[in-house]
C-alpha cells in the first residue's frame, strides 16, 4: 500500500515586495504621462483651430460686410445722372450742411491711403492704425420712408428719373415739407425718399476702450489686451434723436490691416482700364467702378511658443511683415461698384 501524500498547504500573497511596487509605480507613472500627454495635445489642437475658426469667421465677416456696402455705393434711387464733380474732395464728417452733404455724393466712393496721424476730424489719431486705409461709402437705403414716417432730425434722399430737374436730387432734413418738389410723372405723387447713408471704414487699435466710449486710449483697452477692429463711422442721430453725429460702430475683431486698390474706368465702358491704384486723383474718383480690397485678420488671442515670420500681400500697397506671436491670413476681394459701373455700360 502506497503511503498517502501530504498537499502543502497554499500560500497566499501577503503583499508586494519593494521591485513589485517600485515596477508598478513606474508602469503607472509612465500611462498617466501619456494620458496627460495625449489630453494636453487634444487641447491644443482644439485650442488652436477653435483661434482659427474665429479669424476664418472674422476675416470673411469683414470682407463680405465691405462687399455689401461696395456693391450699393452711388445708389441714389431713380436718379439716372451723375452729379457735378466738386472742387475739392468733400467731408466725409460733414453733419449739419444739407448742401455740402447733397455736393459730396457726387463721389459715392471716397478714401485715404495709408495716412499716418488724424486724416479726418471724426477719426482721430487715437482711434486710427496708422499706414491702414480709410474708405468712405455713400449711398441711399434700398428701402423707401413714407412722408408720414420721415425723422426731423435724420437725413434723407429724393429722387426720380428725370434728370433736368434741377431739386434731383434732394438731400435734405426729415421735414415732410423739404421733399414736394420731385413728383412721379402723375405730377401729384411724391417721389420715392430714401434715408441717406455715409459710412466712413477705418482700422482702430482696439475693440473696446477703457472706461467706455468711442476713442481708444491705450494698453488698458479690451480688459488689458487692445485688439485691432475694424469699425465704421454712421451719419447717424446722436442720443439724444436731436443731430446728426458720426456715429462709432465696431464691426471685425481681428482686422489689424486694411488696404484698398481702385480700378478706374477711362473710356466710360463701366470696366476698370489699366492697373488698380491706391489713391485716385479727384477727377478719377467718379470713374472708380471697382475696388479691391485687402484685409489682414490675425487671431484674437496669441499663440504660446509661436512667431509669425510670414509677409502678407496688401495689394498695390506692397507687402507686410507684422511678426509677433498672433496667426494671421489675408483676405481679398474684388468688388464692382455696381451702379455707377451698370449706368455706363448701357
């Protein structure tokens, strides 16, 4: 008989030794440096695109808002002449002079290139990017006003299709009394009055000033980090609906440049003849039948560890080298002032 076997009791694990834990830290250790890695990559890439998004949307935004306004400079309605050219070019700050303002809509585009300081007295030098353009749009609303709904204070725009009257057209205050002149060819029915538009675009240092208002004063604009904007001027009511003011709007974060190229119409075929130019001489302004315009949006918010070393392409102004540590891309468009352009070609 064969003797019976004794089973050694099992052991049981009564805990690491120091290799096990120091080799269990270690693996654990070196999983949780590539989560954090992984996480903190993921972060930036969204980071990084959410920035790029935001300029892409700026960008278009400020170019589509400049085409829009483009497109409808020098519509005046039925008006199917062209005004006197002025002696000199007009103020775009004008508010209060209905005749002045009537005289400078015969330049339904008007601009400065590149000016350094204060080139009008509505943009003071504060409140301007120097070597970026200001572009002034004139034109009626598509929308016609009623007599009955007209605003003393504001501003608007008669007109009708017969170009030998001499009131054609009227520029004048919201008094209902202002605009029986021009009839429709019943010879009793007011002709169509329309508010009239100035806007005046220009690039500013920042966003929002310090302490409110509309002039920018420094390093404490936008809580602290002063962001380049570009914002337009209105012919607009003053608070208290009882003037006319030039009227601060900000439009574009992130527009840190702006720079227009002209394209002028020689033979008065309504197409640009020749190469585009920055600044027009006075007789050509009512020839200009195009623009092209070129916007420099970078990122609102910087870029850690990065330096922009690219040159951006301004157009006929040349090239720009902004460095520092914000992305950046420009914008461009080509833009056919549609009805001086339309009035030529037929």
């Amino acid at each position: 008989m064969r003797p019976k076997q004794t089973i050694p009791p099992r052991r049981r694990q009564a805990g690491l030794n120091m290799m096990e834990l120091m080799i269990a830290i270690a693996i654990g250790l070196f999983l949780l440096a590539g989560l954090v890695s992984v996480f903190a990559n993921s972060n930036r890439v969204y980071v990084d695109l959410n920035r790029a998004a935001q300029q892409i949307e700026n960008g278009r935004f400020a170019v589509q808002t400049l085409t829009d306004d483009v497109s409808l400079a020098g519509y005046y309605g039925r008006y199917p002449s062209q005004l006197p050219l002025p002696g000199t070019l007009p103020d775009p700050c004008e508010t209060a002079n209905m005749t002045a303002l009537r005289e400078a809509a015969a330049l339904w585009v008007q601009g400065y290139d590149a000016p350094s300081g204060a080139a009008l007295t509505c943009v003071s030098d504060a409140n301007h990017v120097d070597g970026t353009d200001i572009l002034v749009i004139r034109r009626a609303d598509s929308r016609t006003t009623a007599p009955a709904s007209l605003v003393g204070a504001e501003v608007y725009m008669q007109a009708n299709a017969d170009p030998t009257a001499a009131a054609n057209p009227t520029v004048a205050l919201g008094a209902p009394a202002n605009f029986t002149t021009l009839t429709e060819k019943d010879g009793t029915t007011v002709s169509p009055i329309r508010k009239y538009h100035v806007h005046v675009y220009f690039v500013a240092p920042c966003s929002i000033p310090n302490g409110g208002g509309a002039v920018c004063t420094g390093a404490a604009d936008d809580a602290g980090a002063p962001v380049p904007t570009l914002k337009r001027l209105e012919l607009a009511l003053n608070a208290a609906g009882t003037a006319l003011e030039m009227r601060v709007v900000p439009l574009v974060e992130g527009i840190e440049n702006f720079q227009v190229d002209y394209g002028v119409d020689i033979d008065g075929d309504g197409v640009p003849n020749g190469a585009y130019v920055t600044a027009p001489a006075l007789a050509d302004w009512q020839n200009v039948v195009a623009l092209r315009v070129n916007v420099l949006a970078r990122n609102l918010e910087a870029t850690g560890g990065f330096t922009d070393t690219k040159v951006y392409d301004m157009g006929v102004a040349g090239t720009v080298t902004p460095g520092g540590p914000y992305k950046r891309h420009v914008y461009n468009a080509v833009i056919r002032v549609v009805n001086p352009s339309a009035r030529r070609e037929s």
